[in-house]
C-alpha cells in the first residue's frame, strides 16, 4: 500500500470516529489536526467548514507553545473558548505514536458535557494511528 493510499484510508478510519463522538455527543463539528493545525480528519454538519476550524487551531496551538516558552507551562491538557452564547471550542493536544496532534471539537450548550466523549476519541485515534 503506498503512503497516500494509507494516509487515505486511516484518514476515513479517523473521521469515522469523529462521525461516531459527533453523533453520540449532538457536536456539530470536530477535526483533528496536527501540531500545525493541517487537518488530518474531520467530521461536520453541513454548515460547518472544518477547513476554518483547523486554522483556528493552528492559531491556538501557536498561542499556546508560545506560553510553554515564554510562561514555562507544561504541556498543555485543554484550551477552551468560550463565546458569550454558551458555545466552546475545545482543543484536547495529545499524543499518538510521537506525533502531536489536536482533536477540536465545538460544543453548542452551555452545560453540555464532552470530556468523557473526547477521551473516547483520542484513546481510539491512539490506537488506530499508523502514520
């Protein structure tokens, strides 16, 4: 199998699992991207661009290596955006065969839960990731 053909099919693999904590979790978008913010897997509702979304994170993930430096803050567990409606942007880095990545998803509700359906995610994209 060469290497495009892999990235393709584990890509689809991993947007299954977004799918999958979408649905479960009434999320209407979620990406995973690497360390820079390039989307490696996305899951959305129609009117959601995961394109932009990943961007936002790249923006993010500069900010916060930016802290780690210049602040000597660890590794980061969660960055969350909160807007004056309720709704998050939560980013969750993590680590899956030493690559960094960054699964971001956007929670509608104020009080809607999501931590239990991200770490859910992230430990299957941990095992299934071959890159």
């Amino acid at each position: 199998m060469s290497q495009t053909s892999m990235f393709n099919a584990s890509s689809s693999e991993l947007s299954k699992v977004l799918e999958e904590m979408n649905q479960k979790g009434d999320f209407p978008i979620a990406v995973l991207t690497d360390r820079e913010g390039f989307p490696i897997a996305s899951a959305a509702a129609e009117n959601h661009d995961p394109a932009l979304q990943a961007a936002v994170v790249a923006m993010i993930q500069k900010a916060t290596a930016q802290a780690r430096t210049q602040l000597g803050m660890s590794l980061t567990d969660e960055i969350i955006l909160n807007d004056k409606d309720g709704r998050r942007l939560v980013c969750r880095p993590f680590e899956a065969n030493h690559h960094d990545l960054v699964l971001a998803v956007v929670v509608l509700k104020k009080d809607q839960s999501y931590r239990r359906l991200t770490n859910l995610a992230v430990a299957v994209i941990q095992r299934k990731w071959r890159f």
